[in-house]
C-alpha cells in the first residue's frame, strides 16, 4: 500500500516542480540610433527561449537586419558590425524576479533580467527591465534597453559623426 501512495504522490508533484520551456524563431530585435532617427532597422528571425525558472536567451544573424536603405545595410554589414567575422549576436540571462510571474494565469507581469550579450565579438553585462505578458496561454516578452556602440567595438568615424548610442527594443511571442 505504501508503494502506491508513494507513486501517487510523484505523480502529482513532478509536474509541478517541471520547468516548461517556451521558444521562438522569430522575435523581432529593432533599433534605432538614440540621436537620428534616420538609423534605423529591424530583425525578425532571432531565436529565443525562456524557461519558467528564469533562463532567458536570444541569438540573432547580424545580417538578417533590415534597413530601409539598401547602402546603410551594406555599411552596416561590412564595416560596422563586420557581419562576415561576426555573424552572430548572443544573449543569456536570467529574469532575476521570476518568480513574480504566473504563467498560469492572464496578466502583465514587470520583469529585471540580468545577463551577458555578446554584439562584434565583445562580450558585455546587460540588465534591463521588461514586461512578461501571459494571454490565453500565450506568453510574451518584451524589453527596451539603450547600448552604447563603442562597449562593443564598433566605431568608425560615421558612427562617432551620427550615433553612439542604440535603443534595442525586443519583442517575443512564445506560442
């Protein structure tokens, strides 16, 4: 008998000590330079994850930014952010207040997140602010932090003429 109430109580805990993880192929990164509105362009196929203990991830192909003007993207590719060397962009952390977010229940939920993002190879810590929103089972999360260009090793006499710092705002819907 004991046996049974042993194996009917894993069966009801387990699932709630699970770890869910929710992950997309196509968040969208935009930004725009924090001074001229003119550099602007947007990712839509970055990868992330996000697990219910608080793992967070973003990886993006630096090339797959779209600017609305065909030469701003060449410069972009090749001597800004040298896409061919670099061609990844990185983020992991964690939400460090996860626990304030119910992903049973239908809200918005405020989130500090914490980690490392790699942009040229460098290597930076981030922490940011942003909102966690659960709509009929549908979670999504979104950020909007401001980085500056030469953290990163990007510069360039263009970059120090028109834009040294870069709003990223980041949207993800994890279906």
């Amino acid at each position: 008998m004991q046996f049974w109430t042993l194996l009917l109580f894993i069966g009801f805990v387990s699932p709630l000590k699970a770890q869910k993880k929710y992950s997309t192929n196509n968040a969208i990164v935009h930004f725009t330079a924090a001074d001229d509105n003119d550099i602007d362009a947007i990712n839509k196929e970055a990868v992330s994850r996000l697990e219910t203990n608080g793992d967070l991830s973003f990886i993006l192909l630096v090339k797959n930014f779209k600017f609305e003007m065909e030469t701003m993207q060449k410069h972009f590719n090749s001597e800004y952010l040298e896409s061919d060397k670099f061609p990844r962009a990185f983020f992991t952390g964690k939400i460090t207040n996860i626990n304030s977010v119910n992903f049973n229940k239908d809200g918005k939920y405020p989130i500090a997140v914490a980690g490392n993002m790699q942009v040229h190879g460098v290597n930076k810590p981030i922490q940011t602010n942003g909102i966690i929103e659960v709509n009929n089972g549908i979670v999504k999360a979104s950020a909007l932090f401001t980085v500056t260009l030469k953290d990163f090793g990007i510069g360039g006499i263009l970059i120090k003429m028109v834009a040294d710092k870069i709003n990223i705002d980041i949207a993800a819907t994890y279906p």
